[in-house]
C-alpha cells in the first residue's frame, strides 16, 4: 500500500509515503488529522537544526517509533547518515518500510540505546505502541520482549560517525541513553531534542539534569509560543508539549527566525493534503484493532471528518441556489 503525505515547503522533496495509515498509532494520527498534528513545535526545532547544519550532518533519532524524523531528515535535506533506533521489532519493521518505500538513505538499528550493552525487557503498552518503555511500570504493560541493547557511545565508536542531533524520545529511559552517551556528548557536542515527562508525582527532569551535569549545555522548552529565554532547570511536563531542546551553547536569532518559518509551514501540512484511504480498508482495519468497538469510532471520526462538512456544504450551495433563484425571479 501506499500514502503519500505532504511535507513542508521548502525541502527536496514534497510528499512522503507513509505505506500503512493503519499500521502504528503514529500513522493513524497523521492519516486522521495530518502531519500538522504529529509534534509541530519539536518538528520546527528539528527541522531548523537540520537546515543550519545541512549539507553533511549526522541525525541519531532514538526511539524513532515509525521514523516520521529520520524520514523527514533524509528526504528533505542532505545529511551525511541518519541512524534510527527502534527496539519495538513490528515496529522496526514498518520504520523499514517507510525508508525503502521513500528510498530513503536510513539505517534502521532494531535495538534500544542505554547505558549497556546487551539485552533488557521493552514493556508493551497496552495504550499505544508510541508508549512502550525499557522502564517497568511506565504504564501497566500487555506484555514484554527481550531486546538488544547498545551504548550510544558504542554505536558511534562502530560506525564512526559521531551525531551533530540526537532525538530521544523513549518513555523515561532518557536518562539511561545519556548516560551511554556521554562521552559522544563531551566530545562533539550534539543539539538535543528531548521528550521530558511528568509520571506518578515524579519529574523526570532532574535526572536528565544530572546526566548531563557539568557539560554546560543551554536548555529551552518548546512550546507553541517559546520566548526562547535559557532556562536554570528541566521540568517535566503534563500537557501535549513536553520536549526541551538542549543547545551547547545560547540559541541565536537566526535560529529562532527560522523555527518560526518551519513552524508554520509545518502547520500548513494539514488533514487538507492527506488522500482519503478506501473506506471498507478503513472497516477492515478498525474491526482488526478493536472490534466493533473502533469501527464506531472510526464511524463517528468519519461522520465530524468527511460526511458532515460535506453535507453543511450541499445544504449551503441548495441554500444560494434558491436565494438566487428567488432573487432573479423577483
């Protein structure tokens, strides 16, 4: 199957094929609601680090879930490699899709980073595949699998190819993958985007604070209206905006210029652009999630999507034809 989204303005390419709107949660979101809805404040940060360091820079997307980043990255700009890490093998698997359908130079590590190599459990999330999490009790797990796990630090060593942008996003492991990449972190100082949570009364902020004491990294949270001022302390945080970018040094103006540029052409990459996927599909796969349970939802989505706007629009144009006719016939 294929789903071609479109991405924003000003890329080498203008359409991404998502393969399976149905697949992960990640691809229902964008397919109901367009990528405008899937993390538009981080997106504008990322997408104004991959431009200043284009050509030639270095993305490690960790937890990179279906790898809407490392997709964006390696179509739109020219990086010299992208390297997304995804423990989840189902997961992982579509992420490969995704690169091979886009013919997206990615190189996809089924494996999670943290603070040793080896093997450890990934929790499943009985909530979204977007939640599972290497830390037990995150949320009440469906199950679990064993996983590999790599130092980041390692993977740099092996690949000789150090990151100039790291993005974690791994459900409270964060603290754990900067601790296996601190050495990278001293030595060639990366631009962080970094989801921080606020769970069971616990903000996650102090411990990633803590590992990264002493390396005298600027921390700004992004939110959709950042004044950009350095903050003294990492807070986690409740609502839909909960990443912080973490800089090596002060933020300059041209950068906040241009987050606001992506921002909103982030924006404009709207349900509007999205192509309408066969509605028996759309069933199928509903009834396949969630019983006839998710097909009413699917059913209600499609009714406050599709169906009612177009109705208001039939009634309207019935509504001026008349008034017309009424007007001319006097």
């Amino acid at each position: 199957m294929s789903y071609r989204i479109p991405l924003p303005e000003g890329g080498r390419a203008d359409r991404l094929d998502l393969v399976d709107p149905f697949d992960t949660s990640v691809q229902r979101l964008i397919r109901r609601s367009g990528l405008a809805s899937f993390e538009p404040e981080t997106a504008a940060a990322l997408l104004a680090l991959f431009e200043r360091h284009e050509p030639g820079f270095v993305l490690y997307d960790v937890g990179a879930n279906v790898g809407v980043y490392s997709a964006i990255a390696a179509a739109m700009f020219r990086p010299a490699a992208v390297h997304a890490f995804e423990p989840s093998p189902t997961t992982a698997a579509m992420l490969s899709n995704v690169v091979h359908a886009n013919q997206l130079d990615v190189i996809v590590h089924e494996c999670a980073l943290s603070d040793a190599n080896g093997h450890a459990q990934l929790f499943l999330s009985p909530i979204s595949d977007a939640s599972n999490s290497m830390v037990e009790g995150f949320r009440d797990a469906t199950g679990e699998l064993t996983v590999e796990t790599r130092r980041l630090d390692d993977v740099v060593a092996e690949t000789g190819t150090p990151p100039s942008i790291i993005k974690i996003d791994v459900e409270t492991h964060e603290p754990a993958v900067l601790a296996g990449a601190r050495r990278t972190l001293e030595a060639h100082r990366p631009y962080l985007v970094i989801e921080v949570l606020y769970r069971s009364n616990r903000d996650l902020g102090a411990p990633i604070m803590e590992a990264l004491s002493g390396l005298g990294y600027s921390y700004y949270a992004l939110s959709a209206s950042p004044d950009w001022t350095p903050e003294d302390r990492i807070t986690g945080r409740k609502g839909v905006a909960r990443d912080w970018l973490l800089a090596p040094g002060p933020l300059d103006d041209e950068f906040v210029q241009r987050w606001s540029v992506w921002h909103q052409r982030y924006l404009a990459c709207d349900l509007a652009g999205n192509p309408r996927p066969p509605i028996l599909k759309s069933a199928r796969r509903a009834f396949e999630r969630g019983g006839s349970r998710e097909i009413v939802g699917t059913a209600v989505r499609f009714c406050r999507r599709d169906l009612m706007p177009s109705l208001a629009s039939s009634a309207r144009r019935v509504r001026n034809s008349i008034v017309d006719r009424v007007r001319r016939t006097g």
